[in-house]
C-alpha cells in the first residue's frame, strides 16, 4: 500500500518570547531571551526563582465568552491560542472537502495549573490541633469548600485536546498523550502516522504546557535538574556550555496542522513542509537520565532517517533537545557525533531552549516550527550563552549569533525524562 504523505499547512506559538509565532520567529533569530524571574506565584525561598512566562495571556484574553475559560489552566489558554493560530493560518475551516469526521486532535498536554492555594490551606484547616496529623474527613469538608470542581477536571491533560476540538469542529481521532519532554513531538509522530495510514485526513498537532508553580519547581528542584544560577536570568539557560548547571523551566503551546498532501493541494494550502520521518524510541535505563552511551537518542534519530529515506549528511540543521542540563548536552552530542561519523563537526546545531527555556510536554512542538521557520526564512537560530566551550561538546552549535543557511531537511530532537525519545524530520516540498 502507497504511503500518504503529510504536510504542515498551519502554525501557532505562544511562549516566553511572544504570544504567536512572527514574534516568537523574530526573538529567536534576534538571539533575545525570555527567561526572568517568576512573578506566577511567591519563589523567593525557592533554590529556583527564575522561569520562562508567558506574560500577559490570560483566560480574559479569549475573544468569545472569556467567562467560560476561567476555570481553565494556563496550559489550555496557550492551546487555544496556539490552536487559534494555526487554524487561522491554515485556513482548513474554510475549506468545504474538510470532512470534519476525518479532522481530528493529538496533543502531548501535560496537566493543568494546581489550585495550590486553596488546596494547601484546605490542609491546613484539616490539622488536628495540636498535631501535625490531617483529619481526613475534615479534608474533604474543607476541601468541598474550597475548591472548585470545574477547575479540578479541566486541569487534567486531556483537556486541551477536548477543547480544541470543541471549538474547531474536529470530530474525528482525539488523543492525548504525556511522556515527559518529548510529548508534543511524539504527538505530531503519532498525528502524522494516522494521516498516513488512513485514519484521518488532517490533524491539530502539538502540545501545551506550564509546570511553573509551586508543585512543579518544588518537583524539578527535588531532581536536581533546574538552574538555581538566579543571579542573571537571560545568561540562566547555557546549552552545550562548559559552565551549564541546569535547565529553566519555561511554559507555553506549539500547535501544527497538518494534512495528507492531495488533500492539502486540493485546497491551494500554504505548505511549509513535509513530515518526512518519525523515530520514537525508549532508553529503558533509569527514569530520570539517559543511557550514558546515548543508545536510545542514536537509534532515534537513525529510525527517523530511515523512515524519511535520508542519509545524516542530508540534514542541513538540527534542532537539538539541548536542555543545558550536564548529562543530557553531552550525551546528545556524542549520540549525533555517533550518528553523523567523520561528518558530525559539519551539521549546524542549536538549542533554542537557550532563549525560551524547557517548555517540557510543549518543547518539541515549539521546536518543529522553529525548524519550519528556519527553513521557510533560510536562517539558523543560535544557541546563546555559549561562552566556554566543553571538550565534550565540540560540535557545531551556531554559538550565540543566527546564520544564513538554506535548509532542505530539518531534524527535531526531543528526549524526555524516562528515557522517552523522539527525532522528527521536515523536508521541503
């Protein structure tokens, strides 16, 4: 059976550095960053204090019925903006062949924002006096009291995905999934191949998330895997630099539309590019770090090669996971370099987590449009901060100003916690 092919026809951003995907675009190649300190919640006593916001985007920021979005988490409200643009930008709604039965969602969406307030004081009203015991029964009165049940459901992860559908007609395949930091490229791989295979005709791709609240630094910290150099935000987030310490969190939505290519055509869709290949793999080693041989991200990246027909020396930029974490910079590198041979010094690399910082679950798909805009402008984003080179990571990471360069294909790294790996490739059509 012919293999259908998949093409990305719609694009939207929201993050750190701008609420859609031009100002976004223009920031990254600016080499600006978006990291500052954390104004969401009191971090003060915190190791980290410093994060990647979104500022100025709230549930008030929806056009239609703002009420009806109060409830709602800042991971959905990134969504539904993300969504919005790239719906707009591609233009699908208004195509009358849309078979909205064949339209359908995959997001890798991570929960919603806690209601951490009022979930901590309705424990606190629950100590038995005198003790630092929880009356449990005294809890859920408390607890029945204080929280809000629309808001506890909508900060389940598969929330995003249900309201995008809801507001774009897409009743066709909805799916969720959450494996780490690779979740919203594993989302797009996953997209991709039910377009391929038959079951949908296009697809809304991509991921949403904020994990900047109490709950959520108090996890990464406990791992030992945020920056806690609070000193100068914007120098925090150092990929592949020998005096990297950790990565910055960051929050936000990278949402594609993507669609089989007859179908795309028959419409007259701008097309950015094609989805040529999809590697996903597991390092099956521990829950927090890579193999230390990069096993997994080599046969990754070598799948998703294969599966788009190319030989390494064909890519001509690498979107790296580069999250400025110690263990996963250098074992990225020696899997590329292991990957690419003789050639590996010869392939352009940068990490925009430099400049946005680690949007985890939304990462990836805010990654694959930075490589779709690379291609489409010819221009390489840099890695910032790259100041003091490590031994062990001698490649060539586009250090700290963008560069002019035609891009045919593009590869995404994303490599999660849990040894979850995705490699997508985009090729020009």
């Amino acid at each position: 059976m012919h293999q259908r092919r998949v093409v990305v026809t719609g694009i939207g951003m929201v993050g750190p550095l701008g609420h859609d995907a031009q100002v976004t675009w223009n920031a990254l190649n600016n080499g600006k960053s978006g990291i500052d300190y954390i104004t969401l919640f009191d971090a003060s006593e915190f190791p980290t204090k410093i994060a990647g916001e979104v500022k100025g985007l709230t549930h008030t920021s929806i056009a239609d019925l703002p009420g009806d979005w109060k409830a709602c988490g800042r991971n959905i409200i990134f969504a539904v903006h993300a969504g919005r643009q790239a719906i707009n930008d591609s233009g699908i709604l208004d195509s009358p062949q849309l078979d909205s039965t064949r339209f359908g969602v995959y997001l890798g969406a991570g929960e919603g924002t806690q209601d951490f307030h009022n979930f901590v004081g309705s424990i606190s009203k629950s100590l038995t006096k005198g003790t630092d015991e929880p009356d449990f029964a005294r809890f859920i009165e408390e607890a029945m009291q204080d929280l809000d049940g629309r808001q506890e459901f909508e900060q389940e992860p598969g929330m995003s995905s249900v309201h995008l559908a809801r507001l774009f007609r897409a009743h066709g395949p909805n799916l969720s999934c959450l494996t780490a930091c690779a979740a919203s490229s594993q989302a797009i791989g996953e997209a991709t191949e039910l377009i391929r295979r038959g079951d949908a005709d296009a697809m809304i791709a991509g991921g949403t998330h904020s994990m900047i609240h109490p709950l959520g630094i108090t996890g990464f910290n406990l791992l030992t895997a945020l920056c806690t150099n609070n000193a100068d935000p914007k120098k925090a987030s150092r990929p592949f630099d020998k005096n990297r310490s950790g990565f910055v969190i960051a929050e936000g939505a990278g949402i594609v539309i993507i669609e089989e290519l007859e179908h795309a055509k028959a419409r007259g869709a701008n097309i950015y590019a094609e989805i040529t290949g999809y590697g996903t793999t597991a390092d099956a080693f521990r829950v927090t770090d890579q193999h230390p041989t990069g096993r997994g991200a080599i046969s990754c990246m070598k799948d998703a090669l294969a599966d788009a027909g190319l030989q390494p020396t064909d890519i001509n930029y690498i979107n790296a996971h580069g999250t400025s974490t110690e263990v996963n910079d250098r074992v990225e590198t020696a899997a590329i370099r292991e990957v690419w041979q003789d050639k590996a010094k010869e392939v352009p690399i940068s990490s925009t987590k430099s400049m946005m910082g680690h949007l985890i679950a939304a990462a990836g798909g805010m990654e694959l449009i930075t490589c779709l805009l690379a291609m489409k402008e010819n221009v390489l984003p840099p890695t910032i901060n790259y100041e003091t080179p490590d031994p062990e990571c001698d490649l060539d990471y586009i250090p700290n100003v963008a560069r002019d360069a035609k891009v045919t294909h593009a590869l995404s790294n994303s490599f999660g916690f849990g040894g979850q790996n995705v490699s997508l490739i985009v090729s020009r059509v």
